[in-house]
C-alpha cells in the first residue's frame, strides 16, 4: 500500500503533456507511483500501452516507436534504472528522443533498506550515461516539469529523465 501525500491532479496532468506532445505509445513496468497514469493512458484510444517484464524492454521499443514515426514514454521505478544502463548506450549513438518518468525509492520515509542505494545512484548513474535529470518533489511541480522535459526530448532529440520524488508519490508501507 502506498501512503497518497499528493495532490490528485499531477497524474491528469501528465497524461495532458503526453497527450499534447502527441505520445502515441507507453512502455511501463506496473508500479503503484505510476498506476494513476497508466490507468489514464489505457483508457484512451490515442496511446498504446504495453506492460513490460523489464524496463530496457522499454527503451528497445521506444527506439522502434521512433523509427516508424510515433513518439512515446517510458515509466518505471527507480529501481529499474540499473536494468537501462547497457541500452543507454544505443540511446546515445542513436540519438532518439527518449522521456523517462521514474518514481522514485529510497528516499523521504522509505522503509525498504534496499531502495536506499539504487534510489541514490539513480541520478549519478543516468548523469554518467547522457541523460538530462529534472527532479521534482512538489507535486504542484510535477506538471510543468514534465512539460519542459518533454520539450526537450522531442525538440532536441535528447534523453531526459524525470524523477518524481518520493514526497510526491508517498513513501511505500507494507505493514499490515
């Protein structure tokens, strides 16, 4: 069970950016911090959805997606970003546009000791690979910083990632 800190509007608001950037196909591994997006995503006939086993699988796809013409987004977990690295490269040499929109674990009330580490080498890592980094842990943020990432990615071709912070998603509690 996750613990909702965030305002109800930054997923709607999200899937508007995409909707408006014309995003036509949404690679995700299932995730609770991104469950409001995706159920929006799948309700509309304008964008693919596809579950993925692995988040690379994503970055595979959205190379494909590119290739025939059609723009798309990657959501995951934080976590996931250590399964990208060695397609990072592809990303690079290719240069397509590539939007990542990752939840974040590992920080504020985290209760899982191992989130800590992944969710604190998510930023030096993707920086290490050539991806843009936006942070965002207000949710009233959220919105127009997917916004100017998705600018970027699709004007100038660029990878970027935007990770969504823990005070915007809630801190995870499995206590029964």
């Amino acid at each position: 069970m996750s613990q909702n800190v965030a305002a109800p509007s930054w997923p709607r608001g999200i899937y508007d950016v995409l909707k408006a950037q014309k995003v036509r196909q949404v690679a995700y591994v299932p995730d609770a911090g991104h469950s409001e997006l995706i159920k929006l995503c799948q309700a509309t006939e304008q964008m693919s959805t596809i579950s993925l086993t692995t988040e690379e699988e994503g970055i595979s796809m959205l190379a494909g997606a590119w290739l025939g013409g059609e723009r798309g987004a990657l959501l995951m977990q934080s976590s996931g970003v250590g399964n990208c690295i060695n397609l990072f490269g592809m990303v690079q040499e290719c240069r397509f546009p590539l939007l990542m929109l990752v939840t974040m674990r590992g920080q504020w009330g985290e209760f899982n000791p191992w989130q800590v580490w992944m969710g604190s080498s998510v930023r030096p890592v993707l920086e290490q690979c050539g991806v843009v980094c936006y942070d965002v842990d207000e949710p009233q943020r959220v919105v127009e910083t997917v916004s100017a990432a998705s600018n970027l990615v699709f004007n100038a071709y660029r990878s970027v990632a935007v990770l969504i912070g823990q005070r915007v998603t809630g801190s995870k509690n499995f206590v029964k």
